[in-house]
C-alpha cells in the first residue's frame, strides 16, 4: 500500500514538472514571436547612414548593427509612443565605493557612466536596466551590482515620461576593466553603444 502511494506521488509529480517545463518553453516561445513582430524603430545619432525606415540623418546603425559613438553624442530613438534621446556626458572609474555605504567592486573596478535620457516628442521611458556593460571579451554585465557602489546619482527610472521629461544620473557598472563598451537597449535590441 505504502510503495503504491508513493510511486502515485512520485508520478504526480513528474507530470507536473513537465508540465511546467512546457509552459515555460511556450511562455519564452510567444515573447520572441512578440518581439519579432514589434515594428523596427528609427534610431537616429553619431555620424553614419540612415537607418532602413528612418528619414535620412545621422544614425549609429547601418543594416540594424549599431555603431560605436562618441561620449558627447546623442543617440535618438523614434518610435510609435515618441523620441527619446540618450546622451553619455562622460565615463569615470573608481576602484573602491565612492561613499562609506557603498560595496566594493567584486571585479575590481567600477565604471560610472553619467547619462541624460529626454523626451523630446511624445512619450517614453528612462530606466537604468536599459543599459548594460559588454566587455571586449562578449561578457554583459547589468547595473544592478554597481547601484550599490554609491558612486555618482543612480537615473531615476520612469514610464510614459511625457515630452519636456529629462532624466539626469549615473549608471555604474562592476567590470575587469575598461576595455568594453556602453550599451543601451531599445526594446531588447542594442541601438547605440559608447566607448569611454
């Protein structure tokens, strides 16, 4: 009797996971055909040629790879909400936390970008997990870690900022080195990285 309920149990179990694990595939499986049926923004910034679809200005993509710009340079995103520019003022490193509170670099270094995020028609938003660090080696490192260092003035994050909205701070990553880039994503897909 015992050995039955237990071999039920065991079963039970089992046909649930699976069924978790098909529902997890499924869930994932829908948002990248979500994703892939999103319209392509305009992303306009830097020196370069136009983006397909957008109307001829400087962008920092050719054919959908974007281009590494230059800190000072803007970064315009135009899409069905609004425009949205992102500018990198300049880069800094501290290889300890810059206030009593802070956590020290796991890594060793921290690399402080300083960022404006405005609205210049329409909606949009300004959220520092729009940015991640990619190393020269492909690694991708998120700002979460360095948010602890109390380095610079974390970005505030905002949703349907409307046009006139500017958001001002820091986004700080813990790395290696400074040997990668700045990158910043635009509905899941890189639209504009800087170098320091």
């Amino acid at each position: 009797m015992v050995a039955v309920a237990v071999t039920t149990a065991v079963l039970a179990l089992m046909f649930c996971a699976g069924g978790i694990v098909a529902v997890v595939i499924g869930a994932k499986h829908a948002a990248n055909e979500v994703t892939e049926a999103l319209p392509t923004p305009g992303v306009t910034g830097g020196v370069g040629q136009p983006a397909v679809g957008a109307t001829p200005s400087p962008v920092p993509s050719v054919a959908g790879v974007a281009r590494t710009m230059s800190v000072g340079d803007t970064l315009v995103i135009d899409d069905n909400g609004g425009t949205v520019e992102i500018t990198v003022t300049k880069f800094r490193t501290a290889t300890k936390p810059c206030k009593s509170y802070g956590l020290k670099p796991d890594e060793g270094l921290f690399v402080i970008a300083d960022v404006t995020v405005a609205v210049t028609k329409g909606t949009g938003s300004a959220n520092p997990l729009f940015f991640q660090w990619v190393a020269a080696d492909g690694t991708e490192t998120n700002a979460v870690t360095g948010a602890f260092s109390g380095c610079g003035k974390p970005i505030p994050a905002g949703n349907d900022l409307a046009a006139g909205s500017r958001r001002t701070g820091s986004v700080v990553f813990d790395v290696h080195d400074t040997s990668g880039m700045l990158e910043y994503q635009h509905r899941f897909a890189t639209a504009g990285f800087w170098r320091p």
